[in-house]
C-alpha cells in the first residue's frame, strides 16, 4: 500500500516573536517522530517569522559531508528566538512625535542575526521546495521566494517568483520587513533595468497565513513535474498560528481615530484578519475529520493569545513574554495533543512509505 497522499504542505504564519509558538509545536513533532521536519513535508511555506522557519527548516548542513541533512533542529530555532529575539526587535521605543515617523527598530540587529544563522545559503539549495511572500512597494507586485527555479518568473506584470542568484538571509529580511516595525528591504537584481532592485515589506501584507497560497503552488509545481493533477484530497496540509489576537478596540475610541492613532491597529487587524479568513476556508474547503470516503488532510495548530502584558505584540521580546509564549506553546500542545500526535503518527508513516517509492 503507497502513501495516502502525493504532497504535504507545512505553512507557518507571521507574527515576529510569537514564531516561537511554532518552532515549539515543530520541535514536538519532531521529538514525537524522531525525523526532522525537512524529511516529512515536500513544500514548506512560511510568512515573515513563518518565512525564518521555513528557511532555517530546510537550510542544507554546512558540514559537506551531511549536506544533504537540514543544517537546524526545530529546538534550534526554538533557541534562536530566546537567545536573539532581543537583538532583533531592539527595544527603540519610540518616545515622541519625531521618533513616531520613524520605523520602530533599527534593521541592523535584525540582519546581523539572519546571517548569522543562514550565512551564505542560496535559496534554490533549500532540502525541499520553499515558498516565502514579500511584496514590492514601488513595483505594487507580490515577490515570491521560491527555491524551485522552474517556477521562477521575473517579467510578470502582477507577481514575480525569484529563485537563482538570491540567499536564504536575504529572502528572511524581505519577508520581515513589517511595515512600522521595520523600513523596506533594498534588495540588488538585474530582473528589472529601471531601478535595479525590490523595495520589500513583510509578506504578511498579502498572505501572513500563506497555507492556501502553498496550496495553489504545490499544485502548480506538482504538474510541471508529472503533467499530472494534483487534487486536495492528495494533498496534506498542516498550517501553524502564531496566536490569534484577542484585544478589542472599541468603537467608541476607534471612531474618532486618525490616520496616526490607527496605524498599529490597522496592521495588527489586518494581518490577524487575513489569518484567520484563511484558516476558516480551508477549514471548509479540506477534510478536517476523517471518514470511510476521505482522510483527513487538514491540521491547523492555533490559540488565543491575551494582549494582557503586551502578550500579543509582534515585537515585545522581553525574558518575560518569551517565557510567557513558550508558556503558550505548551498549553497549545496540551490542548492539541490527541490531534497532534494523529498527525506525527501519520507524518511517521508517511515519509517511510515514501521513501520506499519512486521520485514523483
């Protein structure tokens, strides 16, 4: 008997720090199976903190002779937010009006860590198929991050997937570039001779829950490779929050609010919102409980997160609220148990019945 399903998909959401949330609830999986993640999904996509993940998941060992073994664990990159979560989300409050127009922090820290961890990486050398948004403010175009360089497309009027010539920590800066948190990323390409670069932002602008773009292009990429169609119910799809947010402005406040009083709200509504709406049609569009027709091919990992403390705040790295989310994270697992071992027993299986079978 072959495998149940012809990919499976991992989408990790934006969310600055709380991808910590994530990288827990991966590093149980992995403990749980004893296989690294690389090995058990085919296409991994991953937005902003979500888009860290994926990168640092499927990043190639430096060591040349276990290359072809993912260079992290998942409790490696749960470390990498407790020990430089600070440094990147360099605590430059703003204190008046001047500081106001200007970004929250300083984008030095921030790449100083992405090198560090990524170091020269290419993109198109992932261990398996990535897929990371950002989106071009001068161009007004998705840029995609792609590592496979088949779907690389530079002249596209509406959206460009670039692969060749581009490093890991250079598709980590552009997909985290959170407008108000941080300035746009400058990024060198010849794709384009009037400017000569992109100008991106966080890619949680157009998809911070990037599972059903990962669908579509899983699709995509799976028919060029067999010219064959590849259907939801082939199709495994695990999509990971980073908390869903639970502050509420009310309307008595918000009615009077400006453009100045409404920018952090507006970006946390809107990425939260754009989360959310995803995660509510693939819980339509996907079989989420197994029956004697359908296996099940949808598990989404999410919790609510309290604004209590700054809890909820993208870039609130204090010792406090680390250890707060990792808090989280386990209440999550807890909660998530019988589901999440469900799926590491299928994950399990899965990657042993395919690596008995013929590349597809």
């Amino acid at each position: 008997m072959g495998p149940k399903f012809k990919r499976r998909i991992l989408s990790i959401d934006g969310g600055g720090i709380r991808g910590i949330i994530p990288a827990i609830v991966l590093n149980y999986i992995e403990e749980r199976t004893g296989k690294r993640i690389a090995t058990m999904f085919d296409f991994i996509a991953g937005t902003s903190t979500g888009g860290i993940l994926a990168l640092g998941l499927t990043k190639k060992n430096s060591d040349s002779s276990i290359n072809r073994e993912p260079e992290y664990t998942a409790a490696e990159l749960v470390n990498f937010y407790r020990k430089y979560g600070g440094k990147i989300f360099n605590q430059n409050i703003p204190l008046d009006f001047d500081d106001l127009l200007q970004p929250r922090h300083k984008p030095q820290g921030r790449q100083e860590v992405l090198k560090d961890l990524l170091g020269e990486a290419k993109i198109e050398d992932a261990l398996r198929e990535i897929f990371i948004p950002s989106y071009d403010i001068e161009l007004r175009v998705p840029i995609f991050f792609t590592s496979n360089p088949d779907a690389e497309e530079i002249k596209s009027f509406d959206s460009r997937k670039v692969c060749t010539g581009f490093k890991m920590w250079e598709a980590a800066m552009a997909t985290s570039a959170a407008p108000t948190f941080f300035p746009p990323y400058k990024l060198d390409t010849g794709h384009h001779t009037d400017e000569g670069y992109y100008a991106l932002v966080d890619g949680g602008i157009l998809a911070n829950n990037p599972a059903s773009l990962a669908i579509m292009e899983a699709m995509i990429s799976y028919k060029k490779k067999t010219r064959e169609e590849l259907h939801r119910k082939d199709t495994l799809v695990v999509s990971l929050g980073t908390g869903s947010l639970t502050k509420k402005y009310k309307y008595r406040d918000a009615k009077n609010w400006g453009q100045i009083k409404w920018a952090l709200p507006l970006l946390n509504v809107f990425l939260d919102g754009q989360s959310e709406s995803v995660a509510y049609q693939l819980n339509q569009l996907m079989v989420t409980k197994a029956d004697q027709e359908n296996n099940r091919n949808y598990y989404r990992f999410q919790l609510p997160l309290s604004s209590d403390n700054g809890h909820d705040k993208i870039d609130n790295a204090s010792p406090s609220n680390i250890d707060h989310l990792e808090e989280r994270a386990e209440k999550l697992i807890e909660h998530s148990k019988k589901d999440l071992d469900e799926l590491c027993k299928l994950l399990k299986e899965e990657t042993e019945l395919y690596s008995n079978q013929p590349d597809s």
